[in-house]
C-alpha cells in the first residue's frame, strides 16, 4: 500500500512539474444585444493588435517558459471577421445615404494565466479591446474588459482552453458593440 501511495503521489508532483505547451484556433463571436443601430449605413472595419507578445500566458508547472499557450491562427483575421458578422447584425450594409462609418477594433490584451493550489488550478483570463468610431469628425472611443477565473482540478486540455479564451474575448466583443453610447453616436452623426 506504502509503494502505490509513493508512486501516485510521485506521478502527481511529476505531473505538476511538467506542463508542455498548446496553441488554440481562436473564433470569437459576439452577442449583440440591444438596438439594431446600423440601420443600412456602411461601415469599414480596421484591426488592431497591440499586444507585446504572440503568447497569452503560461499553463503553469515547474519549467512555465516552456508551457506557453499561443494562438495557431490570425487573431486580425480572425477578429476582423467576429466584427464583420456583428456588423451585418447590426444593420450595416451600405444600403443607407448615411455618411459611411469607421470601425477601428484595437485588441489591448488577452492573457491567460495559471495558479496552482491546494490541488486547484486557477486559470484567469483578461481581454480589453478598444473600439474607436468616427463618422465624418466626430468620433466615439470605447473601451470593454473582461476578466474570467475557472478553478480545475487538473489543466484544461487544448479544446477546453480554446473555449474559455474564446468566450472571454467575444464577451468584450459583443459588450463593445452593445454599447448604448456608441449607438446612439451613430444615431447623431
């Protein structure tokens, strides 16, 4: 009983201490709530990533610069899409004589970070876009965050992370573009 206890808990700690890393597809989709403001205007939507680094974060473990967790696919491409869809939600088609609009998406952050205690993984995530609107001179800037917390009691796997990294960005994203403040800009310009 003493040698199974020994080798569990040893393939417990071994497994903490070795985290390989993973790369996730992401494809955010926003929930627009609230009015339909487009309203046939036509819109151009630009993207922009500022964030320092490729990577979101670490899975955590012993050796955490090699559990790093990045994104395999174009997040421009792949919010640039998230935004067109919302877009055509919205009411944007270019069928309006509104003067056209311009969607500039900046995406500031999205990290992803592990800890791990008391047999408990704690994975925190924290996305912050800024959407900035101009029509003609006037523009509206906006900024959404959202941070989410999971507790696990072993890593999520790849599809899971994909998942929560997913919901936490189209979160911001559909908050962004449910702004009453920026409808309403629309509706006065």
């Amino acid at each position: 009983m003493k040698v199974l206890l020994k080798t569990l808990g040893l393939s417990l700690f071994l497994s903490a201490c070795a985290v390989s890393p993973q790369s996730v597809v992401l494809q955010p989709q926003a929930s627009i709530t609230g009015p339909m403001y487009g309203q046939g205007r036509a819109l151009t939507i630009n993207i922009k990533d500022q964030r320092s680094s490729s990577i979101l974060g670490s899975r955590g473990g012993v050796y955490e610069n090699s559990s790093a967790i990045s994104i395999s696919n174009d997040i421009n491409s792949a919010l640039l899409v998230a935004a067109q869809q919302s877009a055509t939600q919205l009411g944007f088609d270019g069928t309006s004589s509104a003067a056209p609009a311009h969607l500039t998406l900046i995406l500031e952050k999205l990290s992803y970070d592990t800890l791990y205690n008391n047999l408990i993984y704690t994975v925190s995530l924290d996305a912050k876009i800024t959407l900035i609107t101009t029509v003609g001179g006037s523009s509206h800037t906006g900024h959404y965050q959202t941070q989410r917390s999971h507790k696990f009691s072993r890593l999520p796997d790849a599809q899971k992370n994909q998942e929560i990294i997913n919901e936490v960005l189209s979160t911001s994203l559909g908050r962004g573009l449910s702004d009453l403040s920026l409808a309403n800009f629309l509706a006065g310009n």
